[in-house]
C-alpha cells in the first residue's frame, strides 16, 4: 500500500498539537510502560500496524519483554500484567469500542481503574486513550507505512 498523504505536512499546526499532547502524556505520572500497552492494544483494536509496530517498537527500546509484548493481545489470559495494567487495558478496551457497546464504559470498568490510578493519573491514561485512538484514524485513513518512521531515522 502507498501513503495516500503527510497529514504533518498538510496540516502541521495540527500535527504539532498532537505532538503537544504526547509532550504532555509523557510528564503525565502514568507509567510510560503502561502507556505504550495501551496504545499497542487500542492500535490493534483499530488495526492500525503503523502504530502497533511503532509502539512495540518504542516499548521494546524502553526495556519492555517479548513476553509482554507478544501477550498484550491477550492481555486478560497472560499472566504478565499487573492488577493496574490490567484495569488500564480494560479502560482502554472499553473506551476505543464504544460504538460497539451497549453500556459506554461500564462503571465497573471505570471504578477498577481509578483503584489503581490517583485522579490526575487517571485523566492521563484518558487522554493517552483518546490520543491514540485520533492517531490511529489518522494513520489508517492516510494509509501511514509501518516501519516509515525507523527507516528515516536509521
């Protein structure tokens, strides 16, 4: 498949606000760990192998096992992941999915993550949901390359 456009070139105010929110995502007090396995799994929820590849691959350079990353589809069955992990995927689950719900986020789902996050750390781990799921639309829809990003660099 060919990229169809830059969306960064096209509209780099936009692109750049994006990045703020990533700027922002990463001074958050969420885990950078638990960040990443979020957005691999809402990546693959929304079958985007642009970010799923980018994100596994930023993971596995932050020290993130094989293990880990190979379950995160998985998530519920492996036996790799912490209570708070767990209830952060869950979140995730539930948030990336909401046209195929009937309840929107059930309050289960909800209260078991904000057992395991303060109030500001939860908020973080909303709008690394909500981040990477506009990501995820962007990449899809312009058809965005996996690997693109490490072969320019490297």
């Amino acid at each position: 498949m060919k990229q169809r456009m830059n969306v960064s070139e096209l509209a780099p105010e936009a692109y750049r606000a994006m990045l703020g929110l990533e700027r922002y995502l990463a001074g958050s007090g969420l885990p950078h760990a638990t960040r990443e396995l979020v957005k691999i799994r809402v990546s693959q929820i929304n079958g985007c192998a642009f970010c799923v590849d980018m994100h596994t691959h930023d993971a596995k350079a932050a020290g993130e096992s094989d293990e880990r990353l190979f379950s995160v589809v998985t998530w519920r069955e492996a036996p790799f992941f912490s209570d708070a992990e767990r209830a952060a995927l869950a979140l995730a689950e539930e948030a990336t999915l909401l046209g195929d719900r009937g309840e929107k986020v059930p309050d289960a789902v909800w209260e078991e993550a904000a057992k395991h996050y303060e109030p500001e750390v939860l908020a973080a781990l909303v709008v690394t949901i909500s981040t990477i799921n506009a990501w995820n639309r962007i990449a899809v829809t312009t058809r965005m390359t996996p690997g693109a990003l490490r072969s320019q660099s490297g």
